[in-house]
C-alpha cells in the first residue's frame, strides 16, 4: 500500500483547505467512499481538492457540509479558495489552471523557456520581471507561489502522464546566473530521473519543425473531448475544434520525431548542469 501523503497545509490557501477537509472527514470517520456517496464526484476528484490540486465545487461543499456538521464551512470559503488558485496566474490562464488539474495526459512543446511547473524560484521571478518589470515585490512573489504550487504537474506520479520538447536553445541561453542555472537544469534531470515526465530536447540543428510558432500544450481527458493551448506572451488561446485537434496531434508526433531521444536529452540537460556549475558556458 502506498504511503499516505501528509498535506503542507502552509503551502497554499487551496492546500490549507484540502487539509482541513482532510481532518474532518477523518475526524467523522469517514473514506473518502464515504463521503461522496450521495453526491455527484468520485473519490479521486475529492482525493484532489484535499491535496490542494482542484477547487471544490459549491455543490460538492454544501454536500460535505452536511455530511460532516460543518455548518457551512466549505462552502462560505470556496470561492476563497478560488480565487487564491487564480491570484498570481494571468486571466487567460486561469481556466488552464483548472483543466490541467484535470487532464490525463500532456504534451508540452517549450520553444524558449523552461516549463513553468519545472521552474524554480530564480527563474520565475526572471520570467516574471521580463515580461512586466514595473510588477511589486509582493505580484512577483505571488507569481512564485503560484507557478511552484504547480509543480504536481511533472512531479507527482499520480499526476497526469506528461511529455515535454524543449528546445535546445533553453539549456544554451542563460536568464538567470550559471549556479542558479546549473541548479535549474538538475532539477528538471533529477524529476525526468525518477520518471515522473519524459523530456526531450529539440537540437538546435534540427531545421524547419512544427510548432515554430509558439508554446503549446496538448492535454486529453479521462471524461471529456482533448484541447488543445497555445500562449504568447500576454494572451492564450484554446482550440477545440477536432479538426484542428487531430492537426496539432500529428505535428507534436512530427516534433517528437525531429527531437533527439528522452536518454541523449536527458543527459544533455545533465552535462549542460555540470558545465554551468563548472562556470562554463554548455557548448
């Protein structure tokens, strides 16, 4: 049996949530079986909103309040936790937000940066004072938290199974210093290592690709049709049509083919790490 997994109720708002969700259920004596019968959500949607990963739908809060004799505690503090997974998290992606909580699978392609659940602290507040330098101390750092509380997404293996192209310009061009880099770069290999996602790199060699556009991500569902998003620096875009879908499947196979292999990308990363702790521009 797998280990229960403690919930770092400091974490976050939705976290905190989750955790007092936990404890009270617990506290009744109660599965999560248990507590959703009745309702209209499975087990693993509620494991979920306890570890912090989705929001609680106001139905599914009122349910839980009436079970448990919590008089209306989850649901007066929902929209809370809604609004805290949005805080930091531009608008267009706030529904992205919540359908990669969601998603079985994703495919990611990251022509210039680091994936975002993959970056660390430096990182995204180099990111984040690049694209709007007059943000506050206080909207970088809310950027911060946002971005690392999303790092489930590579990292946990009941996450979704995810796959990321990278291009290899991101292990060659520097944003942040090369010890911050180097560390960066080890702890993509060290979560690609335990297999929780599958990296490639894309060579700089490799000619004209599909997706020279742009980022993109490609998620499927257990329960509803794919999708498809695409984002530029201050705007995003969700495609649905199937058509386009089945378009956008076969390009990202295409890239996948032109990329070099998950092991040689794995070890590329690995050596572009070791130059930059070495003070070595990766060549």
């Amino acid at each position: 049996m797998a280990a229960r997994k403690d919930i770092d109720g400091s974490a976050s708002v939705p976290q905190f949530y989750g955790k007092e969700l936990r404890f009270k259920r617990e506290e009744a004596g109660l599965t999560l079986e248990g507590l959703v019968e009745g309702s209209f959500y499975g087990v693993t949607y509620l494991s979920e909103i306890e570890r912090g990963k989705r929001t609680m739908p106001l139905d599914l809060a009122q349910h839980v309040d009436r079970v448990l004799g919590t008089d209306g505690f989850f649901a007066r503090r929902h929209d809370d936790v809604r609004r805290a997974r949005k805080k930091g998290v531009a608008e267009y992606f706030s529904d992205i937000l919540e359908l990669e909580s969601q998603a079985r699978d994703i495919e990611e392609w990251s022509p210039t940066l680091v994936p975002g659940p993959l970056q660390l602290e430096p990182y995204i507040r180099a990111v984040a004072r690049a694209s709007r330098p007059f943000d506050t101390d206080e909207e970088v750092t809310a950027k911060v938290i946002t971005r690392r509380s999303r790092a489930w997404v590579f990292e946990d293996r009941e996450g979704p199974a995810s796959w990321a192209v990278m291009h290899e310009s991101i292990l060659r061009q520097p944003i942040i210093g090369a010890n911050d880099m180097a560390e960066q770069l080890a702890h993509i290999a060290a979560v690609a290592r335990r297999r929780t996602f599958i990296p490639q790199i894309l060579p700089c060699n490799a000619g004209a690709h599909p997706f020279m556009m742009g980022t993109a991500w490609l998620m499927t569902f257990g329960d509803a049709p794919p999708l498809m998003y695409t984002e530029g620096m201050y705007s995003g875009q969700i495609i649905d049509d199937p058509e386009l879908l089945g378009l956008y499947t076969k390009a990202y196979d295409r890239l996948r083919a032109a990329a070099l292999s998950p092991e040689a990308s794995l070890k590329m990363i690995e050596t572009a790490a070791e130059d930059y702790r070495n003070g070595k521009l990766p060549s």
